[in-house]
C-alpha cells in the first residue's frame, strides 16, 4: 500500500487482466475504499486520459467536427479531442491540445488556451479522463487538417455561441465531451 | 443487413466477443460506415443505457448526492442514476428515473419528470447512453433510501443552482453525467 493510499483510504489490493488491447484494459480489482476497508470487487475498463479542445474563432464563434462514432453508429457534431501519449502532464495535456486542434480542424490557436479542468466519462466503470481547454484566436493553419486513418471526420462546421446552445438545447449535441466544456464555460460565465 | 441499416450506410459486418460479463461486453467489431463501406475494425463496450435525475426540490435547491466511484478512486458528487434493467422504451426509462431518485436519496418527485434528452459518455469506445431527467417538488418519502448493497453513497446535499454552479466553475463537479444535465438546463433556459 502507497502512503497516500493508506491515508485516503483508498488502496487496490488485487487487479486481474480479464482483456488487454492497445485502446483499453479490463480489469477485476478488488479495492479498499473509506468506507468499505475490507474492499469490494469491481470492473474497471482502464483508458488514457483524453483532451478535448473548443476552438473559438476571433468572431466569438465555436468550431465542430462532424465525426463518425462507429460504437454508436452515429456521425455527431463534437469537439476536436484525443488521448494523451505517453506520460501524462501539464506538458503533454496542453501539447495534446494543440495536436488535436491542428489535425482534425486544420487550424491553430494564436490566442489564449485556457484550463478549464477535467471530468471522468462514466466513473461507474472506467477511469477514463478527460481535460477540456477552450483555444481562443483559432486561425487556419498553412498545412490544414491531419486526419488520423482511423479517424472519418466528415466536415468542420462554425457555430455562433447561441447556434451552440441551441443545438444542446434540441439534443443535437449528444456527447459528453461537448456538454461538459459548454457545462464549464457557463458556470464560469465566460461562454461567449 | 436491416433495412434501417442499408438505408443509413451503418451496418455491423462481424463482432467477436472478447469478454463478457454482467456489467459490460467487449466486442470487436468490424462495421460499415457511411464514409466506409468496406468496413473498420473498432473496439466497442456495451452497456445497459441509464438514467440521470436532476432532483429540485420545492425550494428550488438542487440534491446532489456523495458517491464513492471504485474506477476512479473518489467520492464525487453527482445526481442519483442508474442503468435500466431489461427493454428500454418511455416506461422503463420513467421508472428508473423515479426508482433511482427513491433509492439513492430517499426523496420522490410530487411535481414534473421533464425528460432532458440523452447523450453518449464516449463514443469513441462504448455505446453507453444516459437519459437525463428534471425532478421538481421533490421531497422526503416515508421510506427513505434504499441503497443497492453494492453502491457507497455517503450523504446527500442540497445546493442552491448558484452553488451548484460555482461547483461546476471550480472543477468539484467531475462526472458527464451531472455536467450533461446542467449544459441541458442552461441551454434550455431552465436552470433555476
């Protein structure tokens, strides 16, 4: 046990591999936690930690990708995301961003990327994390998109702040990831 | 091929179960897409659909509760949910609203369900889906909570939407879950 495991509470005691694939781990553990010390069992399918950037052009306006989701056998309208390689840190997270940015919207970001802290996906299950940033003066950039070959991004759409808000008020706007950075935006009262 | 499949672009070619459990089924999968008709290989977790209630109670205040997360090795606060057991249709998914609000607060809803639309946790890697529900005239019921015997949940606190959204600002409020439901009340104008 790690000290600060035994001073949260929180510790793993056992961890069996049920699947491991290069995307993601599952995994049987049996875990320590505050209120259950003598642990409990539970699955949890281990991914990378992902970012996801909101590209805000210098008109105030948001850019999406129009992506095609084959786990949900759908084409959604989402921000430029992807996971972190290697060793995540300040370094890697903001350089992820701006990966991100730059190949699947063909632009790049003259401005300001801001923090806007991180969330966990569906923490019922996985430790997938994600840590969201708006990219403010977002320009196009000489060498445009990069897509990924396993990547089908279909088109990049601009949205003013209220076309946005709109389509997350008529459930057009379906992912996690978008929701939580217009969730972070709002509350933090700097959404457009 | 259905029909529905054919008509879309969409349509799953083979899948191979890798694992199988009863929480969740890793599948490969090789799959046509509409920019793909040949095919992609993905791997893809399935999960039940679930539920999400936003509980507000006749004062307007907003009930989070406190929740240990085994995957992620916290204790968040987030809204009452659950996954829906067997079919999914309007009745089901309304049942487990108002079964998990029971549950995990002890509290039910003598006003309005005010269905939120759905969205994905991530589609990058599972078809997880999450139904998000407004509760409002909530208040104590005569038999209190019901805890599953394999959840953790520790309190449940009353939040005024002005804390609720100061927790969202400073980063406090990590899970999709409770950030899609607040991206869903601002954006519709319902917030408070």
């Amino acid at each position: 046990m790690k000290n600060g495991e035994a001073a949260s509470g929180w510790g793993i005691r056992q961890s069996e591999a049920l699947c491991d694939t290069p995307h993601l781990r599952l995994d049987r553990e049996f875990v320590a936690t505050p209120s259950r010390p003598a642990g409990i069992s539970w699955l949890v399918v281990h991914r990378r930690a992902a970012v996801v950037v909101a590209p805000r052009t210098p008109d105030g306006a948001y850019l999406l990708i129009r992506q095609e989701r084959v786990a949900v056998r759908r084409e959604l309208w989402e921000f430029p995301a992807g996971q972190i390689d290697g060793e995540v840190n300040e370094g890697t997270i903001r350089e992820t961003a701006l990966r991100e940015l730059g190949e699947e919207t063909g632009r790049e970001c003259r401005g300001e990327l801001t923090p806007l802290g991180y969330f966990f996906s569906s923490p019922g299950f996985t430790d997938e994390c994600a840590h969201l940033f708006l990219a403010t003066e977002v320009v196009p950039r000489a060498e445009g998109c990069a897509h990924d070959e396993h990547e089908s991004i279909l088109e990049v759409g601009k949205f003013s702040p209220r076309q946005w808000s709109d389509l997350i008020a008529q459930g057009e706007i379906v992912d996690a990831n978008t929701l939580a950075v217009f969730a972070r935006l709002q509350a933090r009262g700097i959404f457009s």
